[in-house]
C-alpha cells in the first residue's frame, strides 16, 4: 500500500497519531466532553492529505462505522494540525491473507471515501441519546427492555430485573 501510494506522489508523514479535539467543536453538542483517536498512517503529496485507516473486516456494516471515524478523523486532525479540511482526505486500506492456505501473501485494497456531514449528523444523535441517558439512567434501562429480541447475558438479566419491579 505504501509503495503505491508512494507511486502517485505521496509520502507517510505519520504513524499512529493521536489526535484530540472537544466535541462541541467537531459535533456541535458534547458537554465539555473530548474526543480523541489515533490515525493509522498520514501521508501527504506536499499540499493534501490522506488519513489512511487500514482495516481487516470488509463488510458493509462495518464500513458504515469505519466512516464514522474516519469523518471525526478528518476533522480532529484539520483542528490540530491547522489544516483545512478541503485538503484532508479519508481512505481505508483492506489488508487481509487470503486463500484457504495461509500463504503469508498480502492482498491490498484503497478506498477512498468523499466527506459526509450525514454521518456525523448519525454521530451526534448517538451522542445526544447517550448525553440523555447519562442526565436519566433509570431512562436508559427503560429503553434497553424496550428492545427486541431479549438477548442473552446482560440484556437479559436486565431486562428480567426491570420485570420483577
């Protein structure tokens, strides 16, 4: 992966960074609360930047989530390296063995992914209920024996101490 993108002009100029940034900032809600990640690999051409996240599990579920944070990503590290955000670009790297035979070969793949303000609109809405919940606990086991099916472990303990009140 690195000798392509290395092909096309870019260069690693991180490993594992850290990035931090309030809430209030990147989401427009929080409660004084931070976020902070750290960022596989940063390359750059000299102007833009690509926030590379490599990844092992392809699959659409996971990618939606994937997004998620590559989005607050996108943000953290504009914010902390003074960088405008039209010139930070989003990616994921699928690494994986592959064949039936671990042949120790492996097999990469880029995705680029085009900035969406959806999915932080889905990220603040997560972060609103669980802002609520923390406010309203007895709220927040309300709604977890709200749910359907009862699943097992906790849930269902839950869900069984809520219908003994």
């Amino acid at each position: 992966m690195i000798e392509y993108l290395e092909s096309m002009g870019f260069r690693q100029v991180s490993a594992e960074q850290r990035v931090l940034g309030p809430l209030e900032a990147v989401l427009g809600t929080g409660q004084g609360m931070d976020i902070e990640g750290r960022i596989d690999a940063v390359f750059s051409d000299g102007h833009n930047y690509l926030i590379l996240d490599y990844k092992t599990d392809r699959t659409q579920e996971r990618w939606h989530r994937h997004r998620v944070q590559l989005e607050l990503y996108r943000d953290l590290f504009s914010m902390n390296s003074s960088v405008s955000k039209d010139r930070v670009f989003t990616g994921l790297a699928y690494v994986s063995l592959r064949g039936t035979v671990n042949t120790g070969r492996i097999w990469p793949e880029l995705m680029v992914l085009e900035q969406d303000e959806g999915v932080k609109a889905i990220l603040r809405r997560a972060l609103e209920r669980y802002l609520f919940w923390k406010e309203d606990p007895e709220r927040l086991l309300l709604d977890i024996g709200r749910q359907r099916p009862v699943r097992e472990g906790l849930h269902a303990a839950l869900v069984a101490s809520m219908q003994l009140r």
